[in-house]
C-alpha cells in the first residue's frame, strides 16, 4: 500500500535524490511545475512545506522520466 499524500521526503526517497536535486532539475522547472502544481502543494512561506498526492505524482514521473534526465545535462 503506498501513502496517499507525499512530502518532500517521501518524493526524495521515492526519486532516490535529495532536496535541490529535486527541486533544480524537477520542481522548478516552469514547464513541469505547471502541471506538477494541478496535483501539488507548494510552500507559500518558510514554515510551509511541499505535499503532492502520491499516485498522481508517481504517475507523473513516470511518464516524465526522459524529460527529466533530460534536464539534468542542461
């Protein structure tokens, strides 16, 4: 059974990178976070923290996955 909702840590495990990799070469990136953000919470302030729903999030990047290593070598 996998968690209905992620944080942060549950997407670095499930990436298997940390924090800014995540958020460089992922979360960040406009095109992405656009459709990320349909499925997502992100941090409004320092206090805040990112959530996503886990099966959208999964979904999402598996179907992204040559996008991302993509963006990684740029």
């Amino acid at each position: 059974m996998s968690k209905t909702y992620w944080y942060m840590d549950d997407l670095m495990n499930e990436v298997g990178r940390g924090r800014k990799w995540i958020r460089d070469h992922i979360l960040e990136i406009p095109r992405f976070r656009k459709e990320i953000e349909e499925f997502s919470h992100f941090p409004i302030n320092n206090n805040d923290e990112y959530m996503f729903v886990g099966s959208k999030m999964k979904k999402w990047l598996e179907e992204n996955f040559k996008e991302i290593e993509r963006f990684k070598y740029m």
